[in-house]
C-alpha cells in the first residue's frame, strides 16, 4: 500500500501541474451515450466525441487500473472506478494543442473506463454478498464501435489516417480491442465503405506487458477467461502460471504488420510492477531489457514495431502534458508518437547503449529533471 499510496500522490501532483489545460479542454468534448453498453455499477456507458479533421480518425481508451474482487471494485482497497466519468480528463496525447499532441487536429472518440477488466470483459461477476460488477470493457467497444458506424458520427470512406491508443489499462486494453477494430476495417474494406490506403497506428504507453508468475493468479476464472480470449485473438499467449506476455510480443506484431505499432515503457513502472504486477522492480527491468524483452524484440528499424524506453519510476507519459515532453535519448514522448504515427521514424529508443547515459537513477530525478523543457 505504501507503493501505491506514493504512485497516488505523484499522479497528483502532476494533475495539479496540468489542470489548467484539462480544464480548458473539457468544453471540446461531447458525451454520448451507448445503448446496452454500461459501467462495472450497471450505470450508462458513454464515449467521448472531439470534432476534427474528418479525414483523421484517433481512438483512445481510457486508463485507471483493474479490480477482480468485492474490495478491490468497491472498496476499502480501490484498484480501480468502476463509474462513468462525467467528463473528459484526459490530456496529453488527447489535447487539441499542437504543441502537446501530434494527434491536436484529430477527430477524436474516447473510451470511457468504467469496468475494472482493462477493456476485454464480456460477463458480469458476483462478488461478496452477491454484489455485481459488469466487466463488460470488451462489449462496451464493440457496440461503441457499432453505434459510431450506424449512426454515422465518423465518415470511414473519408479516412485517411487512424491511430488507436491508451495507457495503462487502457494500452492494454488497446492491444486485444485492435484485433475486434481490425476485423470491422476490413469489413468495410471489402463493402468499398474505406479508402484501400487508410494508414493505422497502434500507441501503446505503459502496459507493463513483463508481469511476475502469481499474475493472474489473483483474478477470477471468468476474467482470466476474458483476459486470455481477448489478448488471443492479437496473437498474444496468457500462461496461466507465467504473467509474462513478451515471449509472444512479434506474434502481436505480425498479426497486425500493416499497423505501425509503439510501445512507450519505463524501467522501473511502480504500477505495473509493485503495484498491479506481481514482479519486482529489478526482475522487470531485467525481463524488459533482456532478450525477451519489449526493447530488444522491437529493434529492427525495418518492422512495423517500436519501442521508447525510458529509465524512470514514472508510470504513463501520454496522459498528461508534462510527461509527454519527458526524454529518452534526445528523444520526448511526443515526438517519438509522431514518429510512429506519420511513419517518419520507426526507430527505439535509446538508440543504442540502453540507459548506459540515463541520468534518472532516482526516483527525484526521474520526477524532476524531464520536466525542465527546452
């Protein structure tokens, strides 16, 4: 708890640092709701409309951990919310400053995160005493996905470019909903109802992905169930007794080998390890970094995979403006996901070395120093 309640009060502190720009973006968002789509409370669903360039299309998918009992969905010990947020509050990748955001001109529709399943739930649990909880992430995509279509809130013959992306739970989330997204693409494909040379992206910011082997122990049968047929469908392998999912990342980018995909990591995410990870933090940066690891498997400058690997305890750097400028080999946040998402640089970073040059050999630093922008 003392981990967490530390993650807790520097994530604060940085919403404090960045309200003013949250603030400003809340009247740019519209709220719709979703029918027969609802949060883990059984409230409403609802997704989040920013109007852009029409041609451009950006998908994110919210954050905010994953529960898996009575105590953890509904208190004392809260791992996640399972409520609908009464509005947007994300900024970063999702501001519409240019300067923040390579995605700023976007139209952009934003998944709420309600249901504590890091968006591949499809049942409803009951927990102590007979209280429900509707893990219902990966459903409450699919019939977003289906109202954006039906009711026509995005011209797809019109797109030119799509990126979807999340942090966190919500990056997760994004690499078993790519897979529902990719099929519906193509189904439109073959309808004439979408441009033959539509460019995709995949970002995907602090997913962890190098879990300890207790991992899923602590989930139900039904969420590992979830969990596993979700990230199976993108290739992706879930070993019950093994929560690492790096030995099955390449499967992950070549299913999908006409999306450039990048991931962006810490070595020393408190979250995705101490936290929620069931791994300590030397084992992960051993894992992350080794063969196996999300570094050395994205390396090929020639694939569709790329990573930005940070020496830092920070745990994501997309959510909030700050964080997006952090570095890693002369490299910020923002503009390796330009990169990524224009196709201009499909290089990881660090380039070479890995933290041979880091400077961030404590938790102060790595809290302090990339927040003195150039």
């Amino acid at each position: 708890m003392r981990q967490l309640s530390l993650v807790i009060l520097i994530f604060a502190l940085f919403c404090v640092r960045s309200i003013e720009g949250i603030a400003i973006e809340l009247f740019n968002w519209e709220s719709i709701n979703i029918p027969g789509a609802v949060c883990g409370d059984g409230l409403p669903y609802h997704i989040f409309v920013r109007r852009g360039d029409p041609q451009k299309l950006a998908i994110g998918l919210g954050s905010g951990g994953a529960c898996w009992n009575f105590a953890t969905c509904w208190g004392p010990t809260f791992a996640t919310w399972i409520h609908p947020l009464p509005v947007m509050i994300q900024g970063g990748i999702a501001s519409s400053d240019p300067k923040v955001s390579p995605l700023a001109d976007y139209t952009h529709v934003f998944f709420d995160y309600c249901t504590g399943d890091v968006f591949v739930g499809a049942h409803t649990a009951n927990y102590f005493l007979g209280s429900k909880v509707h893990h219902y992430g990966s459903i409450n995509f699919q019939k977003g996905l289906e109202y954006i279509l039906q009711n026509e809130l995005v011209d797809f013959s019109q797109l030119r470019s799509l990126v979807l992306f999340g942090s966190s739970a919500g990056g997760i989330g994004a690499m078993a909903m790519v897979s529902p997204l990719a099929d519906k693409l193509t189904e439109m494909k073959l309808k004439g109802k979408l441009s033959a040379d539509l460019d995709k992206a995949v970002i995907l910011d602090s997913i962890g992905l190098h879990f300890g082997k207790d991992m899923w122990k602590k989930f139900s049968p039904e969420l590992f169930k979830d969990l596993r047929e979700s990230f199976g469908r993108s290739g992706l392998i879930l070993n019950y007794d093994d929560g690492d999912i790096g030995p099955s990342l390449l499967n992950f980018c070549r299913r999908f080998s006409d999306w450039r995909i990048g991931f962006l990591q810490s070595t020393k995410d408190v979250m995705m390890t101490q936290v929620f990870g069931a791994i300590s933090l030397s084992e992960y940066n051993a894992v992350l970094m080794g063969e196996g690891g999300i570094y050395k498997q994205s390396l090929d400058p020639n694939d569709n995979c790329s990573s930005w690997i940070i020496d830092s305890y920070m745990h994501m750097f997309l959510f909030l403006d700050d964080t997006s400028f952090w570095e890693t080999d002369g490299k910020s946040a923002r503009d390796y996901v330009q990169g990524i998402v224009e196709g201009t640089d499909m290089r990881s970073y660090p380039l070479q070395n890995p933290l041979q040059n880091s400077t961030q050999n404590s938790l102060q630093d790595s809290l302090q120093n990339p927040l003195q922008r150039n």
